[in-house]
C-alpha cells in the first residue's frame, strides 16, 4: 500500500484532491494549503475535513453561541466553564458536578439501537473526562406521529439501546423527554445527558503538556466502525426519501468495555497517574490528539502503526478518523507509566503508548516509518472556520402568529369537557410514560431519590448530609416555532421551574440545540434568536450555560424539523429527604401558584384536538418564575410543602391528573366563581405550580406567597376517589388511570 | 464483633456498592472480594450482587462461573456459607450448579424495572427467617434476563421441598415459571432471587424497606449457628 506522505506533498503540489466530496468548501480547502505551506496529505485532508465540520467546528453556531459567555451571570459555583468537554459546577461539601446534554439524532435514525446506545456512550465519557463518576443519564426522545410507521421502527430500538447501554454501565436513568411531531417524522430526535461527581480537587484537564509525557491509548481497539460518521452522518441531510444520502457504518457499543473504562479511569485519577486526559468521540484520534495538543499548546508524536486496530488493513486516515468506541487518550508522565498500566491491567482495559508530547509546536503522525501528518494542532482543533450565516425571519410567521386558536371549538357541556380531559391524558404526549422509563433501571447506586414521573431526578451526593442535585430538561418545539426567543426561554423556565418544584435551588444550564440546515436564513433565524433567548434568560434568571451541544441539519425531507433547542437545568439541594414529591398525600388543601390567563397557542390542546399550531406562546415573565422558585424552594426546605408539581404541557388539567394518580388520591376542585373552567382547564400559562399544603401550615405559605408578590388561588381538597370539578366534572380515578395508562403499550406492544 | 459479608465484585458488578450499603444497613461490616482472587477472606456469609458481569457475553453468568472467587465460593457453600445471589449473582449461582434451573430471556423481550410484589414463600433459609411464610413484600426488580425455567421434574422438587424461597404476586414481570422469583438449594444456606432486596432498604431511595430482611435474616441466622 502506497501511503501519501508529507514528502510526497511537497513534491507533487499539484495533485488534485477530493475536497469537496469530503465536505470542504474551495475557500477551506485553499486555507489549508495556506496554514501548512504546501497541500495537505490525503490523510491531513481527511482530519482537516472531519474537524472543519459543522459537528465538530461549531463553525455555523459560534458567533451566536459566544453569548453564552458574555451574557453569562456571576456565579460563584462555576469551576469550568464552556469550552471544555462539560461544564463543572461547586456544590459544596468539597465536591464538583458535572453534566452536559448531546445529540445522536442521526446515527439513531440509520440505525436505532447502537445510534441510540452509543449516544449514552459518549455523553458518558464526556463526564468521565472532566474526573467524575457518571452517575446519572436522562434522555430527551422526539419522534414523528406516535402511529407513524417510522416511529414503529425507530421508538423501540432507540428505547432498547439506551437501556441495554446505561443499564448495563450501573446507570440510573432519572428522567427525560418523550415527544411525538410529524415535524420529527424522518429525523427523531435522540438526545442523551449525563451528570457526574467527583471530589473538587479531582477535575481532570484535556491539555498535553510536559515534552516527554506519553501518550496512552486506552479501551477498545480501533476498526472502521464510524468513519466519517461525523463529516458525512451528522453533517448531511437526509434525502427526501428518507434514507441518508451516504450509507455510513454506524459505531457499535460495547457497554462492557466502557463499565470497565470508568472504574480504570476512576483510578488512575484517584492515584493522580494522569496528567490530562481526553475522550474519543466524533473524529476520534483526530479530534483527541489535536485537541490535546492544542490545549496544552504543546506538540505531539504519534507512531500510529503502534494503535491497536481490528483490522490491519486500515490506513492512517482511517485509524485517525475511526469513531470505535469506548477509548481514551491519556497523558502520562514516563515516571507515571508502569503504575498507569498496571491499573489498566487490574482492569482488563488495553492500554498502549502511541507517541508523546513535544515542544514543536506540531502535530507529528508517523506511519510504517514515513510521515503522514505535520500540522499546527490548534489549526485543526481551534482556528478552524467562522460563519455569520445569512438569516431571515420565515416568510410565514406572521401568519402563522395571526392564526390564533382563539376561534377554535371548544367544549361547551360538562360531557364534552369530561371527553376532552380523557382525551387529553390518553394523547401521546401527555399520556403516562411507563412503558418507555421501565426498560430503564432507575435504582442502581441507590441513591436515586426521585425519578421519572417526576418534574425533575433527584439523587443524593452525600449519604452522611443528604446533599443532592437535581435535574430536569424541556423543550417545546411549538412554541419555538411560533417563536424562538420565547420558545428557547420557555424551554429554560420550565426545567428551572421542574427543578424548583423538587426544592432544589437552579444553579446551572446546559442545553443541546436540535435545528435545521444552517445554510437556510430561515433556519439560521430561529437559531439565532433561540440562542438570544436563551443567553438573556440564563442572565435574568441567574444560571449560566456551563455547556452544551449544537445539531444542525435536522430536517423531514425539505422541511426543517420545529426548532428544538432542549434545555437542562441543575439544582442543589441541602437535604434530599427534604425534597417535595409530585403526588398528593391523602389530604389536604390545593393551591394554584401563579396567573391564568388564556393562552392556548403552540398548547396541547390546540393541537392534539385540533391539529391546530398558530398565534403566540405563553407570555414569558423571568421575574415572576424566580418568585415561584424562592416560594417552592422555601417552602420545601420548611416542610411547608407536601407536594408540587410544575404547569406546563396540557396546563392545570394534566397536573391534577397526574398528582392524583401518583398518589393514589382524588381531588375536589372549585374554581373562582367567574373563572371559565376549560381556560383554567388548559390554558399553558407559564409560571405556574401547584402545591398541596397541610391546613395548618398553609397560611404560612399563603403569606411567603403575598410577600413575593406571588398570586395563589385556593382550588380545592384531597380525598376520594375521583377528580371532580365542582357543577361540572366528576371522573373516577381508575377511569382516569385507564386513559392515560393504556396509550403505550396499545401503541408499542 | 459484627458478621463480615463479603460483596463480590465481577468485571460488569453493578449492585455491588448497594449491596454493601445494605448489609451495614443491618448492622454487619461489607467486606469487598474481587473476582480474581480464590480468597473469601474469612467471610461469614457472600453476596453475588446484581449487574453484567463479563458483559453476559456468552450467557448471562456464564463467565463468572470460571472466575478464581467462584471455585473458593463453591466449596464454601457446601460446607454450609450462607450465599445469596441476586439477578446477575442467581444467574451466577445457576450457571455454578448451585442452584438448579436457568434464568432465560424475559417473555416479553423487554429489560423491566418496576416495584415489584412478592410473596415470601419459605422462611426456612439462611436468608428468610426474618419474614413469616405468605409475607407478601414490595422491592424492584429489573433485569432483562429474569425468567425462571426448570425441567417438570424439578419444578416438582423444588415445590415438593419447599424451596420456592419467594413468588411474584399481582403480576408476573418476566414469565417465569410457577412465578419464581427466588430459590434456595436443599440446605437453605444458598439462595437466589431475581429481584433487588438491596434497593429497598431505605425509603428515601426504594419503594420500601422491605428487602431489609434478607439481610438481618443471615445476621440471625448466623447467630443460631454460633450459639
């Protein structure tokens, strides 16, 4: 095999290369031979193209995303911030969180069970990288029509592999999203998260520094699976008919060698044997040695015929673009080296030193004795190119805007409200979860205090002091829709207010942001804005972006999916067995927190009855949402609380449904003489909870609600064995139970 | 001086922490034992805790069986060690012969996580004593591979001895037969359940405390035996 080398290129400068088959544009292409001096090798043009990627490059999405930072508010807790492989935040007590969302949507569309299984991967090993212990995985789940055939196809598998994947590293699966959309039809939407502990003074660095330090492959060995999944999967999009324009092999999983991956790691860093330490996911040994390198603003060696491969055939741009999983790149000091191995050996983890930090400056591959890549690392990893893509407001927002759902039918008997709340519950969307969350293990680490159903996970840190986190992600692609600066902050104040409900006080965001093609100015609008919502959202409500991810070219054939930008925020909470569940307890009395105003547009109702998407989102007010946290924070940590549960999707009628069913428990509901029930019914008001108190301590709470100038309306008692609403409804539990237990299992079983 | 259980941990040991936190829970010190070492270290009484051990590959337990720890364990249990095998560490037990049956996929091919009921059959094991025959119990089960098949003619043993340790009620989560969640061998010093007493020790992170008692049970019975 004839191997293009760096000789060769100075020698035959003139060769013409497949640049643009490998998603370069000619400009990129001429500003390669501008960094290096001479053309690219074939191998160097293959790493230049996969880092140069929109998925890897963020090259469409950076100029937006900077406001991250810029708008970010003070935060003392922050320890990393953006930029590196996740965010970590203080918690107190001497330990660091981490955590971070991303997208796998289309690798999880071609091939749903390791597309899906290889996004828990690779999230988790983003956690492990920053020092920690993962700890816990939620995922965010968006498919097409819940009876579309595709979604037969996709759901399943997609559920199965993130099981069979976190299940088998001992990962609790705490809560996440599921959503159907028929803008979701030909490209679901597979986001994975993970949260992680570790000891403050056990954050670990990406950066190769010290010449002389080894550089050490460690985990699975190297095959062909996914190369140029990055380039060509994540950055193409699908044609109209529904298959991928280039048939790709996706990564296969091994949950094994990663368990094992994490206990090595564990501890080589509890025994200080690693002096940086970066995963591999998309690009692989491209993006860790050039990101290292860069980071440490070193250089770096590589023998690359030293990479244990799986098969041998495999050339350099193959072996540095594979995407196998399950592999870390570590520095280790030479003095360091035996231990480091023997740990790895302990483990049954392969470990092999492939080359070793210089001071050049560069970026050195030698294979089979010739030298294949020489490059500046940061040109690759950090200089690549920036785009302030075109935008445009779509052309049809403002109609879509002005069809507001005001004219809708609505129910005008007690009957039809009774058939639209069973309706309602029964929808795919608002109907109970269960089939989806019990392939999930939701107790391993036994420290899971709360889990899906709930508004948010919560797990316990601290056996001794109870200190906890909780998280909790949302998305409302509608409202996106039909308005992207609100959509993003709706997104922001639901998981802000998910997290509050639990009793844990909002500390930090991550987001993964699922869009369109950014070559669109539409597209690119709703992007920009979402980002401009969000960044000024974070800073009004106090909790920076500590990090994220960005999935462009999401689109069901030529139309872009709704915008659908998720969001995770972080809570800390002193004392778990403080935390406010979301079912009522067998008494007491219900208060509504927060305004009812009539705002259906983007609503469930509007469109599970309808089919209906048009006027404005609910109004966004951050003032008010941090008044409601302060109240439901407050109120749990004085066990004032017996239970809240957060307003959102299906308004005031899916949360009593909810809290009732959780608690086995019926309720009887009076609304305010002049109140219209089917508004107060289903209505998507943001900033709004409801809370059961006990009657002794609920003037208590009433007067913390006057005093943050919180409106609270008194609605009803616990008891019973049905949901009644006083002169209109009345509907048994186990016909409640029914509806929304049923939808699933009649749909996937 | 408190029992000492020892916890094994196997390369894919998932539950192997939990089940440590729950035998402190009742009031005896977790000892760790590693696969690789045919050294139980002294230990009173072993638990095989939950996970993936070796991945499955081959078969669920499969691989286990042949780690230097189980060759130490086998002899130890029939010379009368307490053991207790939980989803993966049952799977282990069955894959050693020390306890009969297999645990095959789960009939609906669904790996399934709920809280689960089960009613406490015999209380005649180093496991059991702490519950009363016809308890009927709350603790979460979760496994992919949990369906219990035997040959008539051990079912019918297993029956007829009275070594049907525990049986799901309210609904069978796996298929397995005669509802099996758990066995003891003849002498009532090995037991396996599929089913996870470990995540319910505590009500703040399980549905119940009620798998508590497994792990005081050995603690009594451990006492009987020295007395």
């Amino acid at each position: 095999m004839t191997v293009d080398t760096v000789e060769l290129a100075a020698k035959d400068p003139e060769l013409v290369q497949p640049f643009a088959a490998l998603g370069l544009e000619p400009d990129e292409y001429a500003r390669i031979g501008a960094v290096l001096g001479r053309r690219p090798t074939q191998t160097e043009l293959a790493m230049y193209s996969v880092m140069w990627s929109e998925h890897c490059s963020y090259k469409s999405s950076k100029v937006h995303l900077k406001q991250f930072r810029d708008k970010a508010p003070a935060s003392d807790r922050l320890l990393v911030g953006m930029g590196e492989n996740a965010g970590v935040v203080d918690v107190g007590a001497g330990l660091a969180v981490t955590f971070k969302v991303e997208s796998h949507n289309h690798p999880s569309f071609v091939e749903p069970y390791q597309g899906a299984a290889t996004g828990v991967g690779g999230i988790v090993r983003d956690i492990l990288t920053m020092g920690a212990r993962p700890i816990a995985v939620m995922d965010q789940l968006r498919f097409g029509d819940a009876d579309a055939p595709d979604t037969a196809r996709v759901l399943p598998g997609i559920v199965a592999g993130i099981g069979g994947y976190g299940n088998c590293l001992g990962l609790p699966n705490i809560g996440g999203e599921l959503v159907f959309d028929p803008s979701y039809a030909g490209n679901p939407l597979v986001n994975a998260l993970c949260v992680g502990v570790m000891p403050r003074e056990r954050i670990q660095l990406s950066a190769a520094r010290g010449p002389g330090n080894v550089v050490v492959l460690l985990g699975a060995k190297t095959g062909r699976d996914g190369i140029g999944g990055v380039s060509v999967l994540a950055s193409a999009t699908f044609d109209a008919g529904g298959g991928p324009a280039h048939r790709p092999s996706v990564q296969v999983g091994d949950p094994f060698t990663e368990k094992l991956l994490i206990e090595c790691c564990i501890e080589l860093y509890d025994a200080q044997l690693v002096a940086g330490i970066q995963d591999l996911g998309g690009a692989g040994l491209t993006c860790a040695t050039t990101e290292t390198a860069s980071a440490g603003g070193s250089g770096m060696h590589v023998d690359l015929e030293r990479v244990p491969l799986r098969e041998a055939s495999m050339e350099p741009h193959e072996i540095l673009a594979s995407e196998s999983q399950e592999r870390m790149l570590a520095i280790v000091t030479p003095a360091d080296l035996p231990a480091a191995l023997a740990v790895a050996q302990k483990w049954g983890v392969d470990a092999t030193a492939i080359g070793e930090v210089t001071d050049t400056g560069r970026l050195v591959i030698d294979w089979r004795g010739e030298t294949v890549v020489d490059v500046p690392p940061a040109s690759l990893a950090d200089e690549g190119p920036v785009y302030d893509r075109p935008v445009q407001r779509p052309a049809d927002l403002d109609l879509l805007q002005a069809t507001d759902p005001s004219t809708l039918p609505r129910p005008s008997t007690p009957d039809e409200l009774r058939a639209t709340l069973l309706r309602m519950v029964a929808s795919p969307n608002l109907c109970d979860k269960t089939w989806v969350t019990e392939q999930y293990d939701r107790y391993v680490q036994g420290n899971t205090v709360l889990a899906q159903p709930e508004d948010a996970g919560v797990i316990r840190l601290d056996e001794a002091s109870g200190l906890g986190i909780a998280l909790s992600t949302d998305g409302n692609g509608r409202y996106t829709r039909l308005d992207p600066y609100a959509g993003a902050q709706l997104a922001l104040a639901e998981a802000y207010r998910n997290v509050a409900a639990t009793g844990a006080t909002p500390i930090a965001v991550t987001n993964c942001l699922n869009f369109g093609s950014p070559e669109e100015p539409e597209v690119m609008w709703q992007f920009a804005e979402a980002v401009r919502g969000l960044a000024d959202g974070c800073q009004a409500l106090g909790t920076p972006v500590t990090g994220g991810n960005v999935s462009f070219y999401n689109s069901t054939g030529a139309t872009p999916i709704n915008p659908t930008p998720v969001v995770g925020v972080l809570g800390v909470i002193d004392d778990v067995a403080r935390r406010t569940p979301m079912g009522f307890p067998t008494a007491g009395t219900i208060l509504l927190l927060g305004e009812t105003h009539e705002e259906l547009g983007g609503s469930e109702w509007a469109w599970e009855e309808h089919g209906h998407l048009g006027g404005r989102p609910p109004a966004v007010d951050l003032r008010r949402e941090r008044a409601l946290a302060e109240v439901l924070i407050g109120g749990s940590r004085d066990g004032l609380l017996l239970a809240a549960h957060d307003l959102s999707d299906g308004g005031l009628a899916q949360v009593l449904v909810e809290s009732c069913l959780r608690g086995k428990v019926g309720a009887q509901i009076t609304l305010p003489a002049d109140a219209d029930p089917f508004r107060w019914l289903f209505s998507e008001s943001a900033g709004r909870a409801v809370v059961a108190v006990a009657d002794a301590p609920a003037a208590e709470f009433t007067g913390r609600c006057d005093a943050a100038d919180l409106p609270w309306t008194s609605i009803g008692t616990l008891g019973g064995d049905s949901l009644s609403l006083e002169g209109s409804l009345d509907v048994p539990l186990d016909e409640l139970r029914t509806a929304y237990e049923g939808t699933l299992p009649c749909l996937f079983d | 001086m408190s029992p000492r259980i020892g916890v094994v941990t196997f390369p894919g040991s998932l539950d192997d922490r939990d089940a440590a936190r729950a035998v402190r829970r009742a009031g005896a010190d977790p000892v760790a034992l590693w696969h690789g070492e045919a050294d139980l270290l002294g230990v009173d009484a072993v638990v095989l805790p939950g996970g993936f051990s070796y991945g499955d590959y081959l078969r669920c337990g499969a691989i286990a069986r042949f780690a230097p720890v189980m060759t130490a364990l086998v002899d130890a249990a029939g010379n009368g060690l307490p053991v207790l095998g939980i989803c993966n560490g049952f799977q282990i037990l069955c894959e050693s012969h020390l306890l009969p049956g297999a645990l095959t996929r789960n009939q609906h091919l669904h790996f399934r996580n709920r809280d689960q009921r089960l009613r406490i059959d015999a209380n005649t094991t180093a496991w059991t004593g702490a519950y009363e025959p016809g308890d009927v119990i709350t603790v979460p089960v979760k496994n992919g591979e949990g369906c219990y098949v035997a040959d008539p003619a051990t079912l019918a043993q297993l029956e007829g001895e009275g070594r049907i340790v525990a049986r799901y009620v309210e609904g069978n989560p796996n298929g397995s037969l005669h509802d099996i969640a758990g066995i003891a061998n003849e002498a009532g010093n090995v037991v396996g359940l599929m089913p996870h007493p470990e995540h319910a020790v505590d009500q703040l992170t399980g549905p119940s405390e009620d798998g508590l008692g497994l792990f005081t049970s050995v603690l009594k019975h451990l006492a009987r035996v020295a007395a």
